[in-house]
C-alpha cells in the first residue's frame, strides 16, 4: 500500500471522529484544533527538511511539541514561548523565521484536571491518564505541571545528508538529567488507528518554568504534580 493510500485512509478516519481539515485558515486563530505539521510517515523517510515557519506555527497553538528543521534540536512550547533544546542544553526561543518538517500544536484550555498527584513514576502517570481520558477517539494534548524530583530529557544532533535514520539518530543522542525541577510536561495522545500519521500513545516534552532546561521526555519521578487534559474539536493535519 502507497504512502499516499494509507495518509489517505487515515484522513478519513479522522474526518469521522474529529473533523479533519488541510491547510490553514488564516483568520482563525483561537480554537479548539490540533494543528500537525508533517507526519510519522514522512518523519521515518528521512524527509527532515519543511517549509511552516514559525511565525506561522504561532498563529496555531500556544502548546505544543516537535522538532526543527534539520532536526536541529527539540522543540517544546507553553505558554506561547516556543523553545529551541539543542545537545548543547542551552535552550533559546524559536526565531519567527525557523522552519519545522514535524510539530503538533493547540491553543491549550483544559477540559479535565486531575487531583494533586505526589510520588509517582512516569509509567504510573500514564496509567492514571489512562483512566483520565474519557474519550479515546480523538487525539488529546495534556499538560502536567508541577514539581519533579528527576527529569531525564533528551535532544539530537543536527543532520546533513546523507540524512540517517530515526533509530540510528536517536543511538546518538545527548541526555540530560534534571533534578530537583519545577515545569510542565507537554503532552500528546494519539489513537492507534493514526499510526503513519503520528505515533500513537502518549508523546511527552519537558519545559522548565524559567524555560532553561528541557527536551524530549525519557522518564521522569514526580514529586507534586496537577495533570490537565485538552480534547480537540478538529484534527488539522497540512
């Protein structure tokens, strides 16, 4: 089956449950869609190189999760602030001009929050989204802020052609291993039925609240913790 066939089938799967829509809408700016740029497809191609800027992006979301292009570090951004994560860990904030091939973003207002929740591991924060998410048709952002004991984050090296592969990247990465931290965990969940358009299950950033630290999340233990969680109306995929 041809890429073009499966991204074709998986729209119309999620023009039943969310209203999918392509391309943007200029004057719409305050609502209640994901926007994603790029695809898990076109992200295991090796295609590292798009044209949204993010200026555009801007306009989208005020929460989100991706990369740049070039994968030139991770990206996450809350509160509008859009930052950069290089192996360097010397975070600054995307410049309007800055391309990304990959990134997912909403403007973020909670539909649920959980209870404060203390002394728990990655894998139990999961567990208790799993009961959280009452609707498991549609893609959900998540947003857990608060305080962690450890925070281990990641990013990866920028790519030049011959480009590698999303494994043999990832062998490389740079890790970061934060303590004693106070920030926000951006979130996605996907359904499995969008498995080519993104990777299903959960898909978490970190962002430290004076925004100097941060990266793709690899585990974390959390001290104390409020869990939100934000459905969409409209899946928005270019």
């Amino acid at each position: 089956m041809t890429r073009k066939i499966i991204l074709l089938l998986f729209s119309i799967i999620l023009l039943t449950s969310c209203s999918t829509e392509n391309g943007l809408n200029p004057d719409q700016t305050v609502n209640d869609d994901i926007y994603q740029s790029g695809t898990k497809q076109s992200f295991l191609e090796r295609q590292y190189v798009g044209d949204l800027t993010y200026a555009e992006l801007d306009k989208l979301g005020d929460f989100g999760l991706g990369t740049f292009n070039l994968l030139d570090g991770e990206m996450a951004c809350t509160d509008n602030h859009f930052m950069r994560i290089p192996v360097s860990g010397v975070l600054n904030e995307a410049a309007p001009s800055d391309e990304t091939f990959f990134a997912v973003v909403k403007f973020f207002n909670a539909d649920q929050q959980s209870e404060v929740l203390t002394d728990i591991s990655i894998e139990e924060l999961k567990n208790y989204l799993d009961g959280m998410i009452s609707d498991t048709s549609k893609p959900v952002a998540i947003k857990v802020s608060g305080t962690f004991n450890a925070a281990l984050t990641r990013s990866i090296h920028k790519q030049s052609e011959p480009y590698k592969s999303l494994e043999e990247i990832v062998a490389n990465q740079v890790t970061f291993d934060l303590q004693n931290v106070e920030g926000t965990i951006v979130g996605y969940w996907f359904p499995k039925y969008t498995d080519g358009v993104n990777f299903p299950g959960y898909h978490f950033h970190f962002l430290s609240k004076d925004l100097k630290h941060g990266g793709h999340l690899l585990d974390c233990e959390i001290k104390e913790v409020t869990a939100e969680v934000d459905y969409c109306d409209k899946f928005i995929l270019q």
